[in-house]
C-alpha cells in the first residue's frame, strides 16, 4: 500500500515537473507565429493604408499608408524570420513575442 502511495506522488511530481502553466508562451507557439508573419507580411500594406483611411481620412491613406505597410511589412517578415531561426531558444525571455500590438495579423486588439 505505501509502494503504490510512493509511486503515485512520484509520477504526480514527474507529470507535474514537465507541464507549463497555460498563459506561458512556448517554442511551438514562437514557431507558429514566425511562419503565421511568413505567410501574411505582404498584406500588411493593404491593412495599413485601410487603417490609415479609417484614422487620418483618405489623403493620408494614398500617402502614408503605403509607407506604413511597406515598413510595418518589413517589421513583420523579419519577426518571422527571427521568430523560425530562434524559436527552440526563450529569446526573449519566456518566448515572448517581438510584435505584440497585435501579435498575429488581423488579431483584434481587444482581446
């Protein structure tokens, strides 16, 4: 009866050592999110001169949303990038991700 006591606290200690709390980023997510910014980095220039239409009216739009969604375009293949060739290392600390506002494209804010 103690054998099976001790083995039972013994593989609860295991199972329990190995299991990340949920709210942790980890590799498999840092690697979805670099192939997620892969994927979607070209259309971050329609979605800028959009946000820009809906903020700054559409004068700003034919100007500066292409240059916002050419730079953010760039930010976001090179995250991608970054994010794929890193993602079995915690850099940053604790996978977290380098674009955050917002961390996948198209992700709502609000959330």
């Amino acid at each position: 009866m103690i054998r099976r006591f001790v083995m039972i606290v013994i593989i609860i200690i295991l199972a329990s050592s190995f299991a990340s709390p949920a709210y942790c980023d980890d590799m498999l997510k840092k690697l979805g999110r670099g192939f997620c910014n892969l994927v979607t980095f070209p259309l971050e220039v329609p979605e800028q001169i959009q946000r820009t239409n809906i903020d700054e009216g559409p004068m700003a739009a034919m100007t500066w949303g292409p240059i916002k969604g050419i730079s953010m375009m760039c930010v976001r293949a090179a995250a991608g990038v970054y994010e794929i060739v890193t993602f079995p290392f915690p850099i940053p600390k604790d996978f977290k991700p380098l674009l955050t506002d917002p961390e996948f494209f198209l992700e709502d804010k609000s959330w």
